[in-house]
C-alpha cells in the first residue's frame, strides 16, 4: 500500500513537471494552420490517468490547469491566449481529462491498444471541447465557429495524443514484448 501511494506520488510528480517544463518551453504547442496552436499538454494527463487512475489525471489537469491560467496572464503569445486567465477556461476543463480518459481505457483494457488509442483521442477531445464549450459559453467566439475549430485543432490533437499515449504507455508496460508488465494493475 506504502509502495503503491509512492508511486502514484512520483508519477504525478514526475507527468507534472513534464507538463511544466511543455508548456515553458512552448514544446508543447505546436504552431498551427488555423491561427491556433495545437496542444500536446494534455498527453501527461492522459497517461498519469491511465498508468495510476482517475484521480492522478485528475491532479496532473489541475497543474496543466494552473500552469495554463499562469501562463496566459504573464507570457500570452496571441490575443487568444488572454482568455486562459479565467479559471473557467483554463482550469476547469482540464480537471475532466483524466477521469474520462481513465474511464475510457478502463472500459476498454482488455484490448491493450485499442484502449491506449480511444484513452488518448477521448482525453484530448476532452480537453479540446470542453475548452471551446467554455469559449462558446463565454461568448469569447460565435456558436457557429466552434464545430471547424474542433475539427482543425482537435482531430490533429487527438491523433498525436494517441500516439504518443500508445508509445509511452507500450513502453512503460512493455507491450509486445516478453518481460514483465510495469505499472499498476487496477
């Protein structure tokens, strides 16, 4: 029990600062067609939740969150970026990312990378039309703009989340090989 609480300490620990050090170092925005940059800062919310559980991602979305909302109020790069000093912006649609992607492998599990795929592209359109939900209801942009913007920015996103959620999660559990599985068993 000792152990189990360390690592689920660490590995958020460890899938935060990530999350940091991507979104201070801009590499985890990926300039886009469509004005908008593209978001991989969802990805170590996706797979703390799948290696450690909901409430994991739950806490690594609340430092994406924050960090979010920081960043947006000292160093926006586009006049977009202002809306993300409201909370309801920045923080609370990120709370959702783990829970949902979490749920969406658990559902799945017994098809290892079926599960790590529909985890990643369901985490990131969490993320993605959560935040343009908010957008819309705060009426920062018209109804109508949303659903191409989910399109343009989200089905990317969802991909390379996907992606990246089956190669870092395959290689923490050694997927497809011989050895021994690593990680938590839930």
């Amino acid at each position: 029990m000792v152990q189990e609480r360390t690592r689920k300490i660490v590995i958020t620990g460890v899938l935060s600062a990530i999350s940091i050090f991507l979104g201070m170092t801009r590499l985890g925005f990926i300039p886009w067609v469509s004005g908008a940059s593209l978001t991989i800062m969802q990805v170590p919310v996706i797979i703390g939740a799948v290696l450690e559980g909901p409430i994991v991602g739950f806490v690594i979305g609340l430092v994406f969150g924050v960090f979010s909302l920081i960043q947006a109020a000292v160093a926006p790069t586009g006049p977009a970026d202002v809306w993300f000093t409201n909370p309801l912006l920045s923080i609370l649609p990120r709370l959702f990312i783990g829970p949902v992607a979490w749920l969406i492998y658990r559902g799945l599990k017994r098809w290892e990378i079926p599960a790590l795929i529909a985890a990643g592209v369901g985490g990131s359109l969490t993320n993605t039309v959560l935040v343009l939900g908010m957008v819309g209801v705060l009426k920062l942009v018209p109804w109508a703009a949303i659903p191409p913007i989910i399109l343009a920015n989200g089905a990317p996103e969802s991909i390379v989340s996907a992606v990246l959620v089956v190669a870092v999660v395959g290689i923490w559990k050694q997927i497809g090989t011989k050895g021994e599985k690593s990680g938590s068993e839930f």
